[in-house]
C-alpha cells in the first residue's frame, strides 16, 4: 500500500513505500520459476471439494476473466525511447468491480498476477466485500528511472489501459514498486483522458491515493493493522500473551514496518528483520519507530547501525515467537521451514510459503494465519476509500480504525468457525468461506445466456 507522498519523493522511495519489499537477497535456488498460480490452483482444487463446489464453477474460477497485455514507449530523460510492457489480469467480478493492485517490478510476470489476481477475488469474497479480483504491473525496476521517468512511464500505462479500468469496472491500487503518488498520476491520467460528468466519482478509479486528492485516513498502515488484528484475535483465543515475545519480519516495506511499529505498542520486541539490501538481528529489540523513519529516508535497512548483520540462513533460524514475512511469495520452504523457531508465522505477504514449506510447518506444528485474511487489510480500507469517493464523503481515521477492526474480527470467526466443522486448515477455510460466498452467487445468477 502506498504512503502519502511529497513533492520531492524520489522514485527511490516509490520503489520502497509498496506493499512490500520488491527483492531479496538469497533467493532459494528452487525459485527460478516458481509455479505460483500453479500453487493457488492447487489450493482451490483442495478447497473446492470440500465446499463440494460445482465443477462450471471451479472451470470458470480456474482462469481469468481477462488477461491484457499492453506494449508503450515512453521517453527517457536522455531523449531515447523505450518499450515498457504492462499487465492487467481481471480475474474475476462476479461480486462486484474488478479490484487489485499495480506492481512495478522487473520480475513481473503473466504467471504471478494471474496468481495474485485470483488471490483478490477469494480475500474480497472472504471479507464479504462487493468487489472481484484483479492485478497488474509493468514488467522494470522503478529504482533505475528518475522521479520523471516514473510519472511518464505511469501515465502511459493507465492511458494505454483506457476504458479498460474505471471506478465501476475496475479499480487499481498500490503494490509492490507504486505507492499514493503513482496513484495521484494514475487517477489523473484517466480524468484528464476518459472523462466523467461526475468528477468526484472518478477518484475511485484507484484507491491508495494521498489522503488531499481523495484517500482515506487509515490506507497507509491498513494492510499492517490487518495483520496485527489477526494476531491479536490469535492470541486472545490461544491466550497467548503479547507483551514480551519476540518477532522477526522478512520485508521491512510498508506492510512490515507498521506490523513491527503496531506491534511494539502491545510489547512485541523486533529482533531480527530482512529486506532486499540484508537482514540484521538485535537479542535486545530494534526501536521500530527509528527504524521505520531510517528506512524512510533511505529506502532500506541497510547501513543501519543498531543491529548486527545476519544472513538470510541466520536469519530463519533467529529464536523468536512470531514470523511476518512481509516480501515477496516463495520465501519459505522446506530449509526455511525446518529452521524457523517461532510459535506461529503470519502471511503479511502474498503467497509467502511454498506448499512444501507448508507442509513442514503443519508437521512441526507452527500454526500459520494465511494471506488471504491476515493482509487483507489493505483491500478492506481501499473499500472504505471507494465508499468514500463515490459518495462524496470523508471518514475519521477513528471510523476506518472501527470498520477496520470489526471487519478483521468476523472474517477471523468465519475462518475459525470453518475450519473446525471442516476439520481443515486455516488457509483451505479461508478459501472455502470465499467459495460458498462465491457459489452462491454463481447459483442465483446462472450464466449468461
């Protein structure tokens, strides 16, 4: 999710103040091409039968809706041109407007956003929201380009995509490499170039902007105040006392920053933290909030002096009680499941864990809080945002704390509840809440014609 912007942010900063951390050194050998959509498909396969979901509905959810692929040029600051190509995969809107992020990174991939577009539809449909599932991107690193370079490259993508998003078709929003300010210039573009009798409406084209150009209080830290309510719900039912356990985090972006921040209020000491510069451990805890304000100003952890370095193998295996990896997905697999020494691991990213690396934690008995409800945050608060541009109004940071809250805690109950009548796991009862919701729509619609 993106961070409220200033006129001198750099495309640096851009790059870092995404959902997560775009790279990361060490990269397990296996990862070469992880087979991601592959993997969700593997657990709507498994979560299917349990809800005994119809196959014309497992076919249609097996694949996009609408996979879009657009080639631009853009001019450089040396006056050359260059082709970016650009993605935008709209899964699903069987419950509302196609609904998902826009990622800038250089392994940026048809594969991955089919995945991560299928993973929006299930985490709206498990936060009973009225919106489906998409993702997008452009295939560069946005560290290489200047701050101008960045707004060209951004308006060319949203006005190649043209009618093809909108605040009632398809609504974009930050993710890896985009933050509040690409999404001033992308909501923008489109007012400038598709136009709108109703200008207020147009601002829901994308959500994640500066709170001054029509975001939300609360988007900012809303993926990481999901996370933390998840614990928290966790850790009521467990009983399970917070305050002074240990937690290491894996990406130290937007989402693991303000999860390492929120958590040290209620007594959660950070002792080791990754991200695609290095990893840096301290038995006595970091101070988050410094922490945080250093990686602000120079878009990573590295050159960090309160923290001693570790390597990514090290790192796993730091004695803790609770893991957010908060980066990209493929993180942890078998070594790094068998390394961890935590109590539970909580999914701040995207398709974090390998299922075999899974597999492993389910043995050692790790419990695990997955993606589909522990960052579902984010979305949650984009939602509020929606709502608030397409009737013209402007919630405190109180209310969407409130909505916030209330949302995480039923989505959690459901989860919990199907899991235990199901006697399932946490992450196949996220998708089969998401299923019967899904299903039921399916069957009361029919298919057209």
């Amino acid at each position: 999710m993106g961070d409220d912007a200033t006129g001198q942010e750099t495309s640096a900063t851009a790059a870092r103040s995404g959902e997560a951390d775009p790279s990361l050194p060490g990269r397990r050998p296996a990862e070469d091409r992880y087979p991601f959509f592959s993997a969700i498909q593997g657990y709507l396969e498994q979560a299917a039968r349990i809800v005994e979901l119809p196959e014309y509905v497992e076919t249609i959810l097996g694949q996009p809706k609408n996979e879009l692929i657009v080639n631009f040029p853009v001019r450089m600051d040396d006056g050359e041109f260059r082709l970016f190509k650009g993605y935008r995969i709209q899964h699903s809107n069987i419950l509302g407007p196609y609904k998902g992020g826009m990622r800038y990174h250089e392994l940026a991939s048809l594969d991955d956003l089919k995945a991560l577009a299928s993973l929006m539809t299930y985490k709206c449909a498990l936060m009973n929201l009225p919106l489906g599932g998409a993702k997008g991107g452009i295939k560069f690193n946005p560290r290489d380009v200047s701050r101008g370079e960045l707004q060209r490259i951004t308006r060319k993508f949203f006005h190649a995509l043209g009618s093809n998003i909108g605040p009632d078709y398809d609504i974009a929003a930050p993710d890896m490499g985009t933050n509040a300010q690409v999404m001033a210039w992308a909501m923008d573009t489109f007012m400038n170039t598709v136009g709108m009798v109703k200008k207020e409406a147009a601002l829901g084209v994308v959500t994640g902007k500066p709170i001054t150009s029509g975001g939300t209080h609360g988007r900012v830290k809303a993926t990481g105040q999901g996370v933390v309510h998840c614990i928290c719900e966790w850790a009521e039912r467990e009983r399970f006392d917070l305050h002074g356990k240990g937690l290491i985090v894996q990406g130290f972006g937007n989402v693991g920053s303000h999860v390492a921040v929120l958590l040290s209020e209620l007594g959660v000491s950070l002792v080791a933290v990754g991200d695609h510069t290095g990893y840096l451990y301290n038995p006595e805890g970091f101070n988050t909030h410094r922490l945080q304000q250093y990686v602000d100003g120079n878009g990573s952890i590295e050159g960090y002096s309160n923290g001693e370095p570790i390597s990514r193998e090290d790192f796993w295996g730091v004695d803790a009680d609770i893991c957010v990896p908060a980066a990209l997905e493929n993180q942890i697999g078998q070594q790094e499941a068998k390394a961890l020494r935590v109590r539970l691991l909580v999914e701040g990213a995207n398709g974090p864990c390998a299922p075999e690396g899974e597999a492993v934690l389910q043995e050692r008995g790790i419990e695990i809080l997955p993606d589909l409800i522990a960052n579902a945050g984010g979305v949650t608060v984009s939602y509020y945002e929606w709502v608030q541009n397409r009737r013209s109004e402007k919630w405190t940071a109180s209310e969407v704390d409130d909505r916030l809250r209330r949302a995480m805690h039923d989505a959690y109950e459901q989860m919990e509840e199907f899991a235990h009548h199901n006697k399932c796991d946490f992450r196949l009862a996220c998708y089969g809440v998401a299923l019967e919701r899904l299903m039921a729509v399916f069957a009361e619609r029919e298919i057209f014609p």
